[in-house]
C-alpha cells in the first residue's frame, strides 16, 4: 500500500469494551421487553406492546430502572451508565444487528 493508504485508511474495529456495550444494550432491549409483554394488556404499536393502565405502567418503569441499574452495574468496568443509556437509544431506535 502507498504511505497515503498506510497512515490513513484502515479498517474499523470494534474494541472489546464497545462490543460488550452493544452486547449489554441489546440484552436491555430484550427482557425489558419480553417483561413488558408478560405484564402489559394494551394495543401492540412499533415500540412494542403498550401498558394500558398507571398500575402496568408504574411496574413496567420499576422493573426497566431495576433492570438498567442491573446491567449498569454489571459492567461498570468497561462503560458508563450514560453510554450504556446511549447505546440502548441507538439499539432501540435503529433495531439489534447481530
């Protein structure tokens, strides 16, 4: 390769801490909803199912804090709770790649 190439182009790569935040998100996602779905009654929308009284709303809120605090806490190591909360944004927002 030209000198060009070798300074400036290369491949990008995920670092172990990045996959593990993606790994840490898409597991939020899941049983966040799978909870949801054993607890909600209401109509299903593109964000999943969709509590239908304050009483599903308030244990779906307490078991998504619990659940967050959880995997936050898990992986304090490698990653903030505020990227974990961004990552979790973006995985929501754009769906899990695999």
């Amino acid at each position: 390769m030209s000198e060009f190439a070798d300074q400036y182009l290369c491949a990008f790569r995920q670092t172990p801490a990045e996959t593990e935040l993606h790994q840490a998100a898409k597991r939020y996602v899941s049983e966040a909803e799978a909870y949801d779905r054993t607890v909600c009654t209401g109509p299903i929308s593109k964000d999943g199912i969709l509590p239908a009284t304050p009483r599903e709303l308030a244990l779906v809120n307490r078991n998504a804090h619990a659940l967050l605090t959880r995997i936050a806490d898990a992986h304090s190591h490698l990653f903030s709770r505020g990227e974990l909360l961004r990552e979790i944004s973006r995985v929501d927002r754009l769906g899990a790649p695999a």
